[in-house]
C-alpha cells in the first residue's frame, strides 16, 4: 500500500510516543550515557517521533537503591535529549510519592514540555498535585494507570476521570506486566472512552511478555486509543516494550497514519540502537511468569539480582511477588521475599537431610 | 511514689486517629485526658469521646481556652493548616503542644532517638514538637541505630502501606511525605542525606505496613556493632510500638563503584498497629499515635512540673 493509499484510508491518526530512553533505561540497568541519549533521540525526531520520553526507568528521582543509581543524572539526559532535537517534544515520567514537584521543575527548566505522572491503577489522586503543578508550568501532560490489568474497566475509567479533572490530558492504559489480552485492553480502553469523551486522550502502553505489544496497541487504537508507547527493538522493563519500528510499520501497513517515517524507524532500531545496547530483553521463563502472573515488569532485574545473592531461582521470587499483590515501586520486597524463600529452601534442605539420616 | 496530680490533655482533632490516641492515653492513665474538640456538633468521634468519658465539644479551640482549667499538653490531629493558626494561641496560654500534622511548627522528635533533647522547655515557654510522618517514625530509629555506629552518608527509605489507611490529607499532598521524612532521616536520623519513597498498595485483605532501610556504610564499617545497635532500637521502639519487629537480620552488601564505594546495610520492617481504634494494618496510622502518646506523655510530665505557676499563667492570659 502507497501513503497515496494510506491517506485515503480516512483513518484517524495515532500518536506513537517513544519511551526508549526511559522505559528502556531499566533493561540497561540505568546506564545510559550523554551521548548514548543524543544518539537515540536524534535519531528517533528524525524519523518523525512526536515525543521522547526520557528519565530514569521509575521516573524523576527514580535513581536510589531500591531502584539503581543512574549512570548520569536523568535531568542531564532530559537536558542532552532537549538539545539533540529539533521538533520532538521531551516527555518526562514522574511517580507521586518517589518524584515530587520540585524535580518537575528541574525537569521542565532542563528542557522537558510533557509531564507523564503514573500511579497505580487505583491510586490516581495521588496525582492531582502533580498535574496542577505542570499545568501551570504550562506543559503537555499524560497519566500513567499502571498495572492496568489488575482493575476492572469501570472503576479504572473512573481513576481516569480524577486524572483528567487535575488536568491530565491523555491517560493511558498501562499493562505494566504485560498481562493483558486483547479482550482486557479493548474493554478497559473503550471504558476509558466513553467517560472522558472530549475531555482527554486515551493510551496505550504495551509489554511483550506474552508476546501481546504489537497486538494490544492495534486492538488499543480500535476500541479508540490515539496515543501508543513504543521502544525501539522493545528495550525496556522485563519482557521488553512493543517494538516502535514494528508498530509503526504495523499501522502503516493498516493505513493508520502516525506520521513516522518508517525507514527512518527501522534504522533507528538498526543502525543507532543495536550497536549501544549489549543485551535485549527477551521473553524468558521470568518474563512469562510475569505475564502471567501480572508481575510489575522492572522488577525483572532486581529478581535476577537477588536470585543470585540468596541462591533461589527468580521465577520463583516473582511468582511469590506476584501472589503477595506488590506493586510498582516495591523492588524492596524482592529482597525480602528472596530472604523468605532461602530460609524455606534451607529448612527443606535440613529437613531432608534428617529423613535421609 | 509521685502524688502531684496527672497532667491534664486534650486532643484537637476527633478523627480516627485523634480517637486511637484517646484508647492509647486512657489505657496509659499518665495523663489526665479531659477534652476532645472538634468542630463538627454532629462528629462521631466527639460521641466515641464522650462514651469514653471525656468531654467533648463542637467549639473548636476557642472553646478550649476558654476552659476554667486548660490543659497543659495538647494533641493536635487536625490538619497542617490548622496546627499553624493554634500553634501560637497554645504557646501563649502555655499549653505544650504535641504536633501529629504536617505543619511542623516545633522541632522533629522521634521518641526512641531524640525526645530527651526537646523535654526541658527553655525560658518558660510553652514547647511544641512534631511526630514527623508515619514512615519516620518507624524508620528514623533505624538509621539513627546505625548512624550511632559508623557514619551514614546516604539513607533511604521505603514506606509501603495499604491504600485505605492514607487518608485524603495525604494523597493530596503526597510531596510532604517524600520532603518532610527525607529531611528528617537527616535531621533525626543522622544521615549526610536522606531519600524517602512511599508505595500506597491496594492489595486486600489490606496488607500491613511495611517499611525498608537502606543505609549507605563505609567498606570498614563494624557489621557486628550495627546489626547488635539495630536490634537493641528495635526493642527500644517496642517499648511503645509493641507490633514493631525486624523481618529478618539487617542484611549486608558488599562495597560497590556505582555506590561510591561504600557498602549497604538494609533492615526489613513489619509494623503491625495495636488495633486500639485503627485496624491492626495501619501500622503507619498505630505508630503514629503511639509515638505521639509516648512523647505527649512525657512532655506533659516536664513541662506540667516545670512551667510557671498554673493560676499565674491564666491571669496572665486573661490580661491579654
């Protein structure tokens, strides 16, 4: 199919948004560099990205123990993204209760123009505060409904009103976990739909834990979604984010117009993205068991890590992480369902050790 | 055997938490709780107060300086904003004031680290102290634990709690929690800097609260002494938060490039509430009036002993 073709198709656009350099950022243990941000950026408002979202992988604030220090200071990055670019806007993620207002304004006087504020998918006045806040600093704003799959459409649509009455203007479906099917995004984002109306987008913001990004994002934009998150080559969280380039050639290839060049795309995972990033995520046994489970996807490494400190194996940790209903944010309790878990281990192992004797 | 009357209190502010700390005070009998004020004639925890025999009025602070005896503490657990308008009347009717708001007119105090500092009311004037916020409460000790040990460059801290114990003040502003606790991990705590995070978890049954320290240690640091002073703080905030426990041994890591060389020390911490008035999951909220019950009690104790002449002070604020 032509672009001819594609504009006669009469389909609404999309807006694709890049999380790349922020969702991305966890599957490099935060790490990114100056020129790693330049790089990426540039090459992603070359091929027509509208928006970059670049922060640590938990957002403003976000590099800490709990979560890992950042290589380089986010709001350097925001800085370095800011000055690589000449049409993208730079979006910012910041979660209430880990970033505070104060950190908005550093991002914004850095260069930011869009403030994205996640909570959990019941837990959106936190957040009130937040989007007053950008507002008045006069930047574009999105909500974060994270760990979607774990609320029922209506009650989540009604956590979109609150967002969208502080003055958020696009809230998102968040399937942090990569749980959700088809059924699950398209009910939840036709709900979101139907309460806001005129009153704010809704979005997309898929994982690739059972193999879903792609197909989520096009049933998502079906049942009305007209903003979606993508990562170039699905660097990010666990399982890893639904790939940009194979979205926008997707939707290209639908007739959906998204306004992204998408040769330029496919370069940018290509030739810019593959030589930085050493290891991909990938959908593993700890990756599925997330999906599976509805396990917060950043909490990958942090198992892995811990696995290999207390000897127990990290599907396990996650499972047990995922039957406790932790959320996003509580890495801290991976150390200590790790502690939990080895002392059972340790109490099977004596115990057979007396049988056998 | 000390025969001099039981200070008298009263308690601003007749919420859920305002009536946990009322149970907490009775069952203590240090104090003499006379009043609970309120604004709203038609509250129910100006009722549950009178049921627990108090008195209780609609009248608001007003009505309580207009009292024939005034009290010589008062709790306040009405908002940030109220705290900062009474806070003045208290100290000129020389009422000790006892801060559960965020408006932290008076200084920090955590009972098991500092409250000794804040007990002698210098000069004669009225003292107010401010309980910090919950997630300080139960990790300020820890950090204090260590940083009495070997010095702390860096602590931070996690608070998980269950939604339905965070109430619309704190959603609201949520910021206050992240700023106020930070600056006192380092103010209290003892720390070079101080980070504090806090998960609300929706999760039911609610799930208790739970909170985790991370505090920064030299590559030398005596891991003996630090895990031998966490536990003696630990028993130390049992002493008023009997559901305060330790979720296994402080556990050690070793030094590492990306955390300036130094090593880690993290505690991990379950705070089960009394169950007074509060859920036993609302640990935050039970630390909170338990530490404020503590620290009232012995103020009131100081300060009932030690201001000027009761009869005196009354004529001198009926002067004014």
């Amino acid at each position: 199919m032509t672009s001819a073709n594609i504009a006669s198709t009469g389909n609404p656009p999309v807006r694709i948004i890049d999380t790349t350099l922020r969702d991305g950022s966890h599957a490099v243990s935060h790490s990114f560099t100056v020129q790693q941000v330049r790089d990426i950026s540039k090459a992603l408002d070359h091929a027509g990205v509208p928006i970059i979202e670049v922060t640590h992988g938990d957002g403003l604030a976000g590099s800490s123990f709990n979560y890992g220090f950042s290589a380089v200071r986010d709001i350097d990055l925001v800085a370095a993204a800011a000055e690589a670019v000449t049409d993208a806007k730079i979006a910012v993620l910041l979660l209430p209760g880990l970033g505070t207002v104060h950190d908005l304004r550093e991002a914004h006087a850095a260069g930011a123009g869009m403030a994205r504020v996640a909570t959990h998918s019941t837990e959106a006045d936190v957040s009130v505060q937040h989007f007053g806040a950008a507002r008045d600093l006069g930047m574009e704003t999105a909500g974060f409904l994270m760990l979607s799959h774990r609320t029922e459409p209506a009650r989540l649509a009604k956590q979109a009103r609150t967002m969208a009455d502080a003055g958020c203007q696009c809230v998102y479906v968040v399937d942090s976990a990569g749980a959700l099917l088809p059924d699950g995004v398209r009910t939840r984002v036709d709900a979101l739909v139907q309460e806001l109306g005129d009153d704010a987008m809704v979005g997309f913001h898929g994982h690739q834990n059972l193999s879903m990004g792609v197909a989520n994002s096009v049933e998502a934009y079906r049942a009305g979604a007209r903003s979606i998150d993508g990562t170039l080559r699905a660097l990010g969280a666990g399982a890893g984010n639904t790939p940009t380039e194979v979205l926008v050639t997707v939707l290209d290839a639908m007739g959906i117009p998204t306004g992204v060049d998408v040769e330029a795309a496919l370069a940018a995972a290509e030739e810019v993205l593959a030589p930085i990033v050493r290891r991909m995520p990938v959908m593993d046994r700890s990756s599925i068991v997330q999906g599976r489970y509805g396990v917060y996807n950043s909490f990958l490494l942090h198992a892995e890590r811990a696995a290999d400190r207390y000897g127990v194996p990290a599907y396990q940790i996650l499972r047990r992480v995922g039957e406790a209903g932790y959320v996003g944010g509580q890495e801290d309790m991976i150390i200590d369902v790790a502690i939990e878990l080895a002392g059972l281990q340790r109490q099977a192992g004596e115990h057979n050790e007396r049988v056998s004797a | 055997m000390d025969h001099r009357p039981r200070p008298i209190a009263a308690i601003v502010g007749p919420g859920n938490i305002g009536t946990d700390l009322l149970i907490k005070l009775q069952r203590s009998g240090t104090l003499d709780v006379r009043y609970m004020i309120g604004v709203d004639p038609a509250s129910d925890g100006l009722r549950r107060a009178r049921e627990l025999g108090v008195e209780a009025s609609a009248g608001g602070v007003d009505w309580l300086l207009d009292q024939e005896v005034v009290p010589d503490v008062v709790f306040e657990a009405t908002s940030a904003k109220a705290h900062d308008a009474n806070a003045p009347r208290y100290r000129e009717a020389g009422i000790a004031a006892v801060d559960l708001t965020p408006a932290a007119v008076g200084p920090f105090v955590c009972p098991a680290v500092n409250l000794d500092e804040h007990l002698d009311a210098g000069g004669g004037t009225a003292p107010n102290i401010n309980m910090i916020t919950c997630g300080g409460q139960a990790t300020i000790p820890i950090v204090s634990a260590v940083s009495r040990v070997t010095p702390v460059p860096y602590a931070e801290i996690v608070a998980s709690i269950s939604s339905r114990s965070a109430g619309p003040g704190t959603r609201a502003n949520i910021d206050e929690f992240t700023e106020t606790t930070s600056h006192a991990l380092q103010a209290v705590g003892g720390a070079a800097r101080g980070k504090a995070i806090i998960i609300l978890n929706p999760v039911e049954p609610p799930m208790v609260m739970r909170d985790t320290v991370f505090a920064a240690i030299g590559p030398d640091a005596d891991r003996e002494a630090i895990t031998e002073s966490v536990h003696r703080m630990v028993a130390e905030v049992q002493q008023y938060v009997p559901g305060y426990r330790l979720k296994s041994e402080p556990q050690f890591d070793e030094p590492r490039p990306d955390w300036d060389g130094n090593g880690r020390v993290a505690v991990f911490l379950e705070v089960t509430g009394n169950g007074d008035y509060l859920p036993p999951w609302a640990g935050n909220l039970d630390i909170m009036t338990a530490a404020a019950a503590r620290a009232g009690e012995q103020l009131a104790l100081a300060w009932a002993h030690t201001k000027p002449d009761a009869t005196n002070q009354k004529v001198q604020v009926a002067a004014k």
